[in-house]
C-alpha cells in the first residue's frame, strides 16, 4: 500500500518511514501541509492512506485536512499531541478517520492504518437489495453512503457512516462494544475502544440528535429510532 506521511520533523519521518517500509507499506514523505497536497494530485495519485501530522510549518493541520477531504475520499490518519476529546471531535468533523495521540506505540498506528484500510462494514452488512434506512427524520442510502437528515445530507466519515449503518441495521438493539470495534474496525485491539467513544459523540453532533445513540452503560450502544 502507498502512505502518505505528513510530517515537518525529517528525523521522526525518516525513522516512521523505516518502521511502515518494513511492514510492507510504500512511503512518500511531506514536510509541509502544500507539499501533502501537491502529492495528491491527481486525484490521490493513488495513495492508500494519508498520516497527517497536525503540527505543520505552513498550515494548521485541521485546515489541511480539511482540503484533502475537498480533493478525495482517501482515509486520512491525524497525529496529534491533543488528547482532549473535543479536539479529536473536530478532526473527524472535518473529515478525519481516525487519530492516534503523541506519544504512540508503533503496533497502535500500525493497527489503526490496516483498520481505515479495510472494506467499509456497511457495504458488507446490508441484506440484499435493501438501498435505505429510514429512522424518523434520518435517511441512510446504503448504496452511495448518504446520509440526511430531514432532506440536509449531512457529511460523515467512512468510520462514522460504517456505524451509524450498524447500529440502524436493528434499531433498539444493544450492540456491545466488542461486537462494535470488531466490524467497523476489523480489529479486536483493545484501544480501539476510545475511537469509538469519540465516533460515537462525533455523529450525535453532526446529526444534531444527541439522543439517537444510547449509551447502554457496561455494555455497548443502541440506536433509538426517532419519531417520523
């Protein structure tokens, strides 16, 4: 797989670069937010993934991100030293798929990179022939990875789409975390489960329904189908 890696720091970057080369990835650094998206031209230019360090030279790496999702739908990592969840909020909101926290363990971004990298779990999870969810005010178009509310189309990301489409496969049902973390993101890996949370919080914002997603405490989460 061909990586972008976004990173102003040559020492953190060659040494990153060494880790990814050995576990088969293809990499091609960028030290500024211009240089990562002139690499992307055209259309990807076929990258897999995008790792994007938010501290950045030129541009703040929100805004970078944020062109890069404008230009193409390639999974796009952020590193950040921000722990705070509403920071992480506002990566995914513009955009993001996922993020790893400063400072990483190597098998923690190498796990997250194979997770973004996989077949989206709602495109594996519909029945067949079914096209659309409705749920109240809430449309999820299967097929083109849509979703409005009360006519809006509403921006989400991959990972974001891929839960929200769990979840309102069977309204009212408990989906525990573990079940949650192993289809959306393909993996049985532990700390996983704050990505989750973050996901969670990231769509009752965009959505603007903060009750459509229960937390069912100890257990996992539920979608209660809103009123039509």
């Amino acid at each position: 797989m061909r990586l972008l890696l976004v990173e102003d720091d040559n020492h953190v970057a060659a040494a990153l670069s060494a880790v990814l080369a050995r576990h088969g990835f293809d990499v091609t650094h960028a030290r500024s937010g211009e240089e990562a998206l002139q690499a992307l031209v055209p259309e990807g230019a076929g990258f897999g993934v995008v790792l994007l360090d938010l501290g950045l030279p030129d541009q703040d790496g929100y805004e970078v991100c944020g062109k890069i999702r404008k230009r193409t739908t390639i999974p796009v990592i952020m590193v950040t030293a921000r722990a705070d969840v509403r920071s992480r909020i506002h990566g995914l909101n513009l955009g993001a798929d996922d993020y790893v926290v400063k400072p990483y363990d190597t098998g923690e971004l190498l796990a997250r990179i194979h997770a973004v990298s996989r077949r989206n779990v709602a495109d594996e999870t519909a029945a067949p022939g079914e096209t659309a969810l409705n749920l109240g005010p809430v449309r999820i178009e299967l097929p083109t990875r849509q979703v409005s509310v009360d006519g809006s189309v509403v921006q989400l990301t991959r990972k974001e789409f891929d839960l929200l489409a769990l979840l309102a496969q069977r309204p009212g049902v408990v989906f525990r975390r573990e079940q949650i973390i192993s289809e959306v993101w393909r993996t049985s890996w532990e700390g996983t489960g704050r990505t989750l949370e973050v996901h969670v919080a990231s769509l009752r914002s965009k959505l603007r329904m903060p009750a459509l997603i229960e937390t069912v405490r100890g257990v996992g989460y539920r979608l209660v189908a809103p009123a039509a």
